[in-house]
C-alpha cells in the first residue's frame, strides 16, 4: 500500500511538471499546484479503483506541535488507521488532537512556489523540511516540491536558482528518505536537463 501510494504520488507529481512547464503563468501561487496536484492524484487508478479519494486531503495537521500547529499541504493517509476505532468514528466538526497519534500519514507533500530571489532561503526551507522528517509526525513518503518562477532572462536570478539547489541538495544528503523536487518553469534552465529530482 505504501508503495503504491508514493508510485501514484510520482506520478501525479510528473503530470504536474509537465502542466507546470507548459503553461507557468496558470500558476499564480502554491494553491493552484495544490489543485492540480490533487486533481491529477485523483485520476490515478489506485484511488479510482480501490481507495476513493477520502484518503486524500488538505491541510491536514502534524502530531507534533511547533510554536504554531503545523499543517502539511496534501497527505494520503493510511486506509487501515482511517477506518478503524476511534477515528473512524470522528465527527467533523471534532478536534483532530485526540485523534492524530492513531492516523496514520503514509504520504506527506509541502508545496513552494519561489518567485522573488530576496527570499531567505533557509528559513522558507527547513520549516517544511523538519515538518516532513520529524520524526513525530512519522510520515513514511515525505515529499518536498520546490517550483521557480523567476526572469531566468537575468543573471542574478539563475544565480538564486544554483543556490535554492544547493541548499536543498545539502538538505538531502540528512534525510534518505526525503524526496526532494526543484522544478524551473524554463526546462532549459535545468543544470542536467529533465533532472528536476534532487534526491
């Protein structure tokens, strides 16, 4: 199952680099990639066919508690933990704190459009990064979708580009099982063409 959910997610990601690339000015921010990340998630036949799209959702809360709740951007949660007691019989008008140490989150995604290179790119980095591999939170298939738009026209703004992937390179090499994405909406820009997967 946990397979066949980060399978179904790479390819809902792969369907969103290509809309992403072929159209960047349809994305105006992080909640358009949001919803057509869902959508193409929702297409796949593993929800189609067996699961639904109940599993999928947004905004759903971490377990751990930083100085504000944290939220991940998408998850798919854990069929067996969805329907069993006592979450199964959650109202949706409840407080999820009770209930989030027995859901468990197979998939997790944060989603980062980078648009302007005054960015501080370390402090809108690491606080995805540490939601997605703390340890707490116990996400199995942590993702972390960093998409560019910037005036690549502009020498300085290719310079930001290298240095947003050498930080998120630099994150990686911590975390084996963090996938980590850095996507610029001009496929030429890519040091290694068609290599958007940083780790």
């Amino acid at each position: 199952m946990g397979k066949d959910f980060s399978e179904a997610m790479e390819r809902a990601i792969a369907r969103l680099v290509l809309d992403f690339q072929a159209q960047p000015r349809r994305f105006w921010n992080e909640r358009d990639l949001h919803w057509y990340l869902f959508y193409h998630l929702k297409q796949d036949p593993v929800f189609l066919r067996d699961y639904g799209t109940e599993l999928i959702r947004a905004e759903f809360p971490t377990r751990a508690k930083y100085p504000d709740r944290g939220h991940y951007d998408l998850v798919i949660l854990d069929p067996a933990s969805l329907t069993s007691p006592p979450v199964s019989e959650l109202m949706p008008w409840a407080s999820w704190d009770e209930y989030l140490p027995f859901v468990g989150v197979v998939v997790a995604v944060e989603v980062k459009t980078w648009v302007d290179r005054t960015t501080d790119i370390p402090q809108k980095v690491d606080w995805d990064i540490d939601k997605l591999i703390d340890p707490q939170n116990g996400v199995t298939h942590p993702y972390f979708l960093n998409f560019v738009q910037l005036d690549f026209a502009r020498p300085q703004m290719r310079d930001f580009y290298q240095s947003l992937r050498a930080y998120l390179t630099e994150r990686a090499e911590h975390w084996s099982n963090l996938k980590i994405l850095c996507v610029p909406h001009d496929k030429v820009i890519q040091p290694d063409l068609g290599q958007d997967w940083i780790h």
